[in-house]
C-alpha cells in the first residue's frame, strides 16, 4: 500500500478516541492516494 502519511506514535494526544479518529483519518488519506496513485498509470 502507497502511504502519503506514516503513522507515528508522534501523534498521539493521549485521548484514545481522538487518537482513534486521527488513525482512521491517516488510514482513509492512504487509501484515497493510493487510488490516485493507481489511477496515474
């Protein structure tokens, strides 16, 4: 899988539900730039 974000510890806030949110964010980026990625070739 293509990543734009590395997820990092660095980017915790130590509230797990917004940590958890932010995961799924960075997660949900990597997967529309992978698409894109794809859609480039």
């Amino acid at each position: 899988m293509s990543e734009l974000i590395r997820w990092s510890d660095i980017f915790l806030t130590g509230v797990d539900e917004m940590d958890s949110q932010h995961r799924t964010l960075v997660d949900m980026i990597n997967h529309v730039y992978e698409l894109l990625e794809k859609g480039k070739h």
